[in-house]
C-alpha cells in the first residue's frame, strides 16, 4: 500500500504583506504630505471619529446633578468650632419642622459633605417675614 501525501499550497496574497504593512505604518506615523488622497483620508477619518463618536459611543459623562433652586448661603465660624450657616429662605419650601429641617440638610449636604445639624433659628425682617435661616451644623 502505497500513500501519496499533498500539500496544498496557499495562494499568494492580493497584495504583498510587506506592501501593505508599509502603508499601514505610514498611516499609523502619518508621513503623508498635506494635500495628498491619503492625508486626506486621514483627516476625514479623524473628523469622523471626533464627530460621530459621542452619539455610538456611551462616554457616561453626565453633568453632575445641581440643586435647581438659586440658594443663597453664607458660611462663617461660631467661635467655638463649628460653622453657621445661613441659608436663603427662597431655597426651603415652607412646612413643619421636620420637612424645614430635611431642606436645609439638602441644600448644606452638597456644599459641606455629609453633617448634621445642631439646631436652626429663622431671621426675619421688619415685618415678621422669614427671609432666611441660621443653621448650625457639626461634621459627622
């Protein structure tokens, strides 16, 4: 018995590797002249990326969430360690305590980090008219 073993041998490429390797290290360091098809096409490409990439690509960049109310607040030291802070009335819808108290912690929690508050007291005007609240708060 007699077995004949036969290699196939594969066909030439289309385009010669070493050919097609220098044009792909001529786009990768962009040795084209300007002006030419090929750093035009370099440029597109590029346009495309910078352009096109946003809306297919999910970048998750979200602008950081602001309390949308304009609030007014001063920070300054009591003297004893602790900082007051005096925050608009505009930014604290009207309510009970508890409800007054969860407003002013939103509105401090974004500027200070995470506190609690000691107590609070109201300023008023002339009238009798809440304009803005004193709070004091201690860093947890």
């Amino acid at each position: 018995m007699h077995t004949e073993l036969k290699t196939v041998e594969p066909e030439a490429p289309a385009v010669p590797v070493g050919k097609a390797w220098r044009t792909v290290k001529s786009f990768i360091f962009w040795s084209y002249e300007r002006g030419s098809v090929q750093y035009d096409v370099m440029v597109t490409i590029i346009l495309l990326f910078v352009f096109f990439s946003p809306k297919l690509i999910d970048f998750n960049d979200r602008p950081v969430e602001r309390n949308p109310h304009a609030t007014g607040v001063v920070v300054y030291p009591d003297g004893k360690g602790e900082f007051i802070y005096q925050v608009d009335a505009k930014a604290v819808p009207n309510g009970d305590d508890s409800a007054v108290h969860a407003a002013l912690l939103s509105v401090i929690e974004p500027i200070s980090g995470s506190v609690s508050i000691s107590h609070y007291e109201t300023v008023k005007d002339g009238r009798g008219h809440i304009v803005a609240y004193r709070v004091w708060i201690q860093r947890e």
